[in-house]
C-alpha cells in the first residue's frame, strides 16, 4: 500500500510538472507564432473572469514588464528538471546524487513561487471583488478536479 502511495504522488506530481511545461510550451508557442495561440490564456482569462479591456491591457503591461525574469525562471526550471531527469536516468545515478539535482529543482520552485506573489500582488488590486471570487473559485474547481484525478489514478494501480 506504502509504494501504491507514492506512486500515486509521483504520479501527481508528473502531471502537475506536465502542466507547467504546457503552460510554458504555450507560451513558447506565443512568442513563436502570431495568430491564435497570441493571447490566449489571458482571453480565457478574461471570458472566465468578466476583465475589462482595460484590466487586460494592464495585466499585459504588468507580464510584459516582468517577461525577462519570467523566462529566465522558466529556463531555470526547464533546465533543473533535465537535469533532475538525467541524474534519475544515469547509470551511476545515487540518492544523492538525485537529492542533490532535486535541491536545484526546488530552489527554482520557490524563485519561482515568488515571483508569482509578485505577479500577484501586482494584478490583484486590478481585480475587482467579484472577479477574485471567480478566481478563488476557479482554483478550487481545478484543486478539486486534481484530486479526483489523483484518486482515480490510485484506484487504477489497486486494480
């Protein structure tokens, strides 16, 4: 049961990694090609949150003021987690050697974890009350829809 749990973490934690690097894939996209793939998590945004074409055009200033340390980051955590990878995969590969890669990884983790408090507390005081309630809600929706996820994966492996 103990390794069903921490396959199940594993698991989560893959799929939680795997949607930061779609996210950062679709932001790659965004910079690569004009077009449809331009702006869209931010219409998203703005369709799920009622935002203003106002508030949008400020929350863009506030990612574009902030977009070289944002690729920066995301160019840290890329290369942490190749670099957690490869330590896992090498032939020679120990647990401290796998710790250690994993230290780097959690380092840019927690930059990272800053520079969205920053984000934060920069594009909240945009937000009105109604549309950081939308916000707490749309977390909750995507928390709860992780943990069904997560439930049905341990479900799955029990089998």
């Amino acid at each position: 049961m103990k390794t069903s749990k921490w396959l199940v973490v594993t698991v989560a934690a893959a799929l939680a990694a795997g949607g930061l690097f779609t996210l950062n894939s679709r932001a790659a996209n965004h910079a690569a090609s004009p077009g449809r793939a331009r702006g869209h998590l931010l219409e998203r945004a703005k369709e799920k949150l009622g935002l203003s074409d106002e508030q949008v055009a400020q929350i863009k200033g506030i990612f574009k003021a902030d977009k070289d340390g944002l690729t920066s980051l995301m160019t840290r955590l890329h290369e942490a987690r190749a670099g957690l990878r490869s330590a896992i995969q090498a032939a020679d590969a120990t647990e401290a050697s796998v710790r250690a890669a994993s230290t780097k990884v959690a380092a840019v983790e927690a930059d990272l974890a800053v520079e969205r408090l920053t984000l934060f507390g920069k594009i909240s005081p945009i937000l009105t009350a109604e549309q950081r309630g939308k916000l707490g809600e749309l977390q909750a929706r995507m928390d709860d829809f992780v943990d069904g996820l997560i439930n049905r994966v341990g479900e799955r492996l029990a089998e």
